[in-house]
C-alpha cells in the first residue's frame, strides 16, 4: 500500500483521535508513581478508553512477526527502548523513566502518541535524557513541511540527538497515520537532508524520536514484544501525529497540560 493522502474532514477526524489519545496519556503520567504497577496502568487506560467510546489500537495487534499485542499500552522502562508489554508484576520504582506509548481509535482513525514520564525523584542524567528527546521530537517536526523530505526531518533529530553525544535507534522508525495504525511512510529518526519520500498536503505521519545514552543497538525480549537497549543504557521515547499541510506541519495530538507547548 502506498501513501494515503487525507482530506481535510479526515485530518480533522485523526486530530479527535489524537486529542483523546493525548488526554488519555496525560491522565496515565498523573497515575505513574512509585509502587504502581505497569498493568494498572494498562487496566486505567482500558478504562479511559471505553469512557471515550473508542477502540485500542494495540490490544490484539498482529503485524507477521509478533505475537498478538496483549495489552492497550506498550510501557517502557530505563533501558527498555519501546514496546514494552504491562505486568501486575512491574512496579514502578522512585527515579525510573516510564515511556507510554498509547494509540486509540475513534470513527476508523488511530490518534497515536508517546511520552516518558520521570517516577519521584530523576537523576540530572536521565533528565537531560529526556530533555534532549523531547526537544528532537520538535526540531523534526519543524522540518515536516510540504515540500521537503523525510531525510529533512530524520537528519534534525540524529544531529541535535548526536551533537548531545545520544544515539537515535535505527530499527524502528515513525510512521504514517489514519485507518491503519502503522501506514507507509516510514519516518526514520535518522537521514541526510533532501533524501527520501517527498512530503506533501494531507499526508499524516508520527515522528517518534526514539533516543538511547549509549548505542543506537537494540535487542527483543523473550516476549517477542519488548526491545531493550543493547548495552543496557537508558532510553527515552516521544511521539507526536503530524499533518503535513501547504502551510506547515500540524501537531495532532497537543496538549498544553501533558507537553507545556
């Protein structure tokens, strides 16, 4: 399938999705304190969900090498990089780094949006870590702009992540948004300036900086869901759903009280 240019009465549709989504995500950082577990995060956001009327766009997610996705979550900790699947088991400790991941649909269309959370009390590293992601994530999207390319937007993520002595994972990448949660192109946090896919009007795209303190390599857990870092290195993860529009980007999933922007 190639790419599927939006309407403006379906960017407006996918900007509905992204706004719950994003509310959403805000009420799970509010509940990410210390002794809380991953899987109550997963059952509150399950709650959020059906109070919205909307669907999951993770629970029972199959692409061709992964088990079906068990959770409406992917909860990440320290060194895991994304996709990390909730547990009971996993409590949240004070100076953890909690990467949620979240994605709803509403009338056929996913909002997808991502966020790592300081638990108490973080170390001024792990902090910068997430400054330095976070900061990414609109530099490359200051660069998704009609008439440029996807290499435009990977090339500012990898230079401002590496000028900062950070890494950018190179196995999993942003991706188009609509009626399928993960729709071409691929948005690779990483690239040279005028290579790739041109971007035009009515393409929706989640750039998703993915960022590591060590190496950029990554390995997949026995869960066949959860990547870590290679090295063992923290890792933090932001992501926004973009619209490309004649007169510049449009973040999809803002909110003022989760992002302060």
């Amino acid at each position: 399938m190639g790419i599927i240019l939006k309407t403006a009465e379906q960017i407006e549709t996918i900007k509905k999705s992204g706004r719950a989504a994003t509310e959403i995500l805000q009420r799970l950082g509010e509940a990410s304190k210390p002794g809380v577990s991953t899987g109550e995060l997963d059952e509150l956001a399950r709650q959020w969900i059906k109070k919205y009327g909307g669907i999951s766009s993770f629970l029972g997610y199959r692409p061709t090498y992964h088990p079906p996705y068990p959770a409406t979550i992917c909860a990440s900790i320290n060194d895991e990089v994304v996709h990390g699947v909730p547990s009971r088991r996993r409590f949240l400790k004070e100076g953890d780094i909690i990467g949620i991941d979240f994605a709803i649909i509403l009338n056929g269309y996913h909002g997808d949006t991502a966020f790592t959370f300081p638990i108490g009390q973080i170390s001024s590293q792990a902090q910068r870590l997430l400054d330095i992601t976070r900061e990414s994530l609109y530099l490359g999207i200051a660069e998704a702009k009609a008439g440029n390319r996807i290499g435009d937007v990977g090339h500012a993520v990898q230079h401002f992540v590496e000028t900062h002595g950070y890494s950018t994972v190179r196995d999993l990448c942003g991706h188009g948004v609509g009626r399928q949660l993960w729709e071409e192109p691929q948005v690779p946090n990483y690239g040279r300036p005028g290579l790739g896919q041109r971007l035009k009007p009515g393409m929706v795209i989640a750039i998703e900086p993915m960022v590591c303190i060590g190496t950029h390599e990554v390995r997949v857990r026995d869960d066949q869901w959860t990547t870590v870092t290679a090295d063992g290195k923290w890792s933090a993860h932001f992501e926004h759903t973009v619209a490309i529009l004649s007169d510049g980007p449009e973040i999809l999933t803002a909110n003022f009280e989760l992002w302060g922007r």
